[in-house]
C-alpha cells in the first residue's frame, strides 16, 4: 500500500470519474468499488441511496487514487491539481484534448479544469528545463511565451527559449 492517497470528492460522480480517467492514461486500472449499505446510507448527509457507489478505488501509471461520492458540500477549485508531465507535443496535444473534452474548461499556461472540476497542469518536461536555466534572460522569455498560452506549444517555447 502506497504511504500517501489522493483522495478525491465529487457528488455522485465517483465511479464515472473513475472511468474517465483510467481511459484516458495507460497503465490504468479501476480496483476495488464500495458500496453504501442500509445503515449507512440512512446516516450519510450526501443522500445517496444503499447500494449506489460509496468509493472506487482507481490507479493511473502506478499512482492510486480512491474516488467518493460525497455529496455536494465540498468542490474541487485550483489549489490542488495534477501535472501530467509530457515528453513531447503529441502528449500534450493529447492530454489536453482527452482532459478538456466533454465541458472541460481551459485555462492559462497549461492549466484546465476537468469535466468534474478537477484542475490538471499538462506539461511539456522541456518547460521544466528551460524555465530552470541558468541564463535568466531566457528563462523570462520562456516565462513571457507560457503566459500568452492556454495549452502548452513546446515549438514556440523553443523559439523564445533561442530568442526568436
């Protein structure tokens, strides 16, 4: 068992969360689903019926995650997101369309919110490198070029990066 699990609340989205996410990244799977029982179904504030999903516990690329159907009380906002870090444009271009589709909503330099609310960085691993130079000079451009960006384009990063 990992030491640390992302747990994450939706209203009664948890399984279809659950599945969104495990078709989108390879090395996925869905694990164990529990269920509300009577008893506690009665007690439950989210209103969820006995037998409908309680938690699903998912894993995406080796990272476990357990999903619950919470009710509406709490919802996910921008100080928690997930960065996917991608080697080159096709990921990005991927990602991006895969976690965006279905009323998912796009932000700045590389950010979006998931159809759940959920936040996501896609991330072009070069980023991480040009941003950490050594020359600040480059570094601000690249910087510059992130905040004209919605979804990450690693050519125009490369064209800043050589100042161009």
């Amino acid at each position: 068992m990992q030491k640390i699990t992302p747990f994450l609340w939706f209203d009664d989205q948890a399984e279809e969360a659950a599945n969104f996410y495990t078709s989108i990244f390879k090395n996925s799977k869905i694990g164990r689903i529990l269920r509300y029982g009577a008893k506690a179904a009665k007690v439950s504030k989210s209103g969820r019926p006995a037998e409908s999903v309680l938690n699903v516990e998912f894993e995406i690329e080796g990272q476990k995650f357990v999903a619950l159907n919470g009710g509406p009380l709490f919802q996910f906002n921008e100080s928690i997101s997930f960065v996917v870090n991608c080697e080159t444009q096709e990921e990005v271009d991927y990602f991006w369309e895969k976690l965006a589709a279905d009323g998912g909503e796009e932000s700045q330099c590389g950010w979006l919110k998931d159809k759940f609310g959920l936040s996501w960085q896609v991330v072009p691993t070069v980023l991480i490198d040009m941003l950490h130079d050594k020359d600040s000079e480059k570094s601000e451009r690249v910087t510059e070029a992130m905040f004209q960006m919605k979804k990450i384009n690693i050519e125009k990063l490369k064209a800043a990066y050589g100042g161009k």
